[in-house]
C-alpha cells in the first residue's frame, strides 16, 4: 500500500469583522486553492497523478491535502528553497504562477497563508501582503514561435481562438481574434496545420508561457511522406550538380582543412 503524506494550508484572515474559521470561509475561496495546489504538486502530468483527497479543519482555517509521501517530499524541498531564495523564478512555470495566485489572493484578501507538510513539524513557507512572491518580468521576452498538430476546437464565447493538439507542446489555445475565424469559409477542424505565433520565453530556460500565445499565420500541413514529390526534388538537383565534382567542391567548402 502506497505511503501517504499531508500538506496543510493555514489561512488567516477575517470575514468582514470575524476572524476566518470554516463557517464564513467562501466556497469561491476554496475551489481557487483547490485548483492552484494541483498545478503546485503536478505542473505537467495531472492524467497519471496519484490521488489527492481534501478536508477542511477549524484553525482559522485549514486546508489539508493527502497524497503520495514521494509527491509530499518533492513538495516540502521546493517550500525550501523557495523561502531560501525568496524568488519563484527557478520554478516551473505552473508552479510559479499558482504561487502568484496566491499571493494575489493574499493581497486581495489581505491574507496569510502558512504552508507546511508532514515532513517538516515547522510551516515552511509564509504568503502575506508583506511577501514579493512574483517572477521576474525581465527574464521573460517576447518570442515567435511554429507548432504543428492537428486542430480540434475553434472559437469561444468571450475570447476567440483555436485549440491544436500537439505531440511537443500538448493541447494548446492560441489566440486568434474573431475575424480571423469569421473569414474562414473552409472547415478547420481534426486537420493537420502549422501555427506561427507570438507569445512570451523565458531566455534562462526556453520555457513557453502558452497562455500568451496569439496567432500570426494559420499554415496548410501535411506531415505526410510524399515520394513522388521527393524524387523530383532529386532529379531537378541532379541537372543543378552534374558539371560539379563533389570532393573538390567539400575541399572548398572546408577551406582547405583536412578532416
């Protein structure tokens, strides 16, 4: 049987002029954690995570997570080292961003939260209007990018844009405006395309913030092999090269140098 560990969440605070407990603690309040501590434990791989379950305890008020002890553990390091270097840049991007919706709740709320496991007795980390729990803008520029995958969604009712499949990136939502789609009269949807976009990297990782991403150009893709359309390609390069004499012609491209 697999070994379980705990994560507490402590928040202190008041409800207008009563001290927070479970009975005045909003449900919005708690659906917002509930979905920001899964992004904390699984950034990238939320289909093969082990079970969490949750309870809510008195304490002003105590959110409590049971998981794996192997996640627990990974967990407790990260608290570390984020309350060491007082920085969330070295995180994944997930990560980071769920700890910044933290401390944007913090700030709305006027909030504290303590944040402990069962690995350590003490509260490893602390969020309050006090902290700066926030990643460094500079080190995250704007970059374009090409995705290809098949497209599965278009549309959306406040914001427009198209969802791609991909096997590098995953399912992706790119932004596209609603005129865009407007002017489309073909059918776009389970079709192979190309996508060049726009959206923001960090320049010390290479890490991609999808929810920035905004459409340039829609591209027309066939990832299929076409050997017919290969062998032309080669019969045209032939009548290009045959007055050529490749090993002379490596030698001057080598400038002499001998391998």
């Amino acid at each position: 049987m697999e070994k379980i560990g705990e994560i507490e969440f402590r928040v202190i605070g008041k409800s207008g002029n009563q001290e927070l407990k479970p009975d005045n603690y909003d449900i919005k309040q708690i659906s917002s954690l509930l979905h920001n501590v899964e992004d904390l434990l699984f950034p990238n791989n939320k289909k093969e995570r082990p079970l969490i379950t949750y309870d809510i305890q008195e304490g002003s008020v105590k959110h409590i997570f049971k998981t794996s002890i192997q996640t627990i553990i990974g967990f407790s390091a990260i608290l570390s080292q984020v309350n060491e270097n007082q920085s969330i840049d070295f995180l994944d991007l997930k990560t980071a961003r769920a700890i910044e919706n933290i401390q944007n709740l913090s700030l709305q709320k006027n909030y504290e939260f303590q944040i402990k496991t069962s690995i350590k007795k003490n509260y490893e980390l602390q969020i309050s209007p006090d902290t700066k729990y926030y990643r460094t803008e500079n080190i995250w520029v704007d970059a374009e990018f090409y995705f290809y995958g098949i497209l599965k969604d278009a549309g959306g009712k406040s914001k427009a844009n198209i969802h791609l499949d991909t096997e590098d990136y995953g399912y992706l939502t790119i932004e596209t405006g609603e005129e865009f789609l407007k002017e489309r009269e073909e059918n776009l949807l389970y079709k192979n395309f190309g996508v060049r976009a726009i959206g923001i990297q960090n320049i010390e990782t290479g890490e991609i913030d999808t929810k920035t991403l905004r459409l340039i150009e829609l591209i027309n893709y066939n990832p299929k092999f076409d050997a017919s359309y290969l062998k032309n390609l080669i019969s045209k390069a032939k009548k290009n090269w045959k007055d050529i004499d490749p090993d002379k012609w490596i030698n001057n491209m080598r400038g002499g140098y001998e391998a």
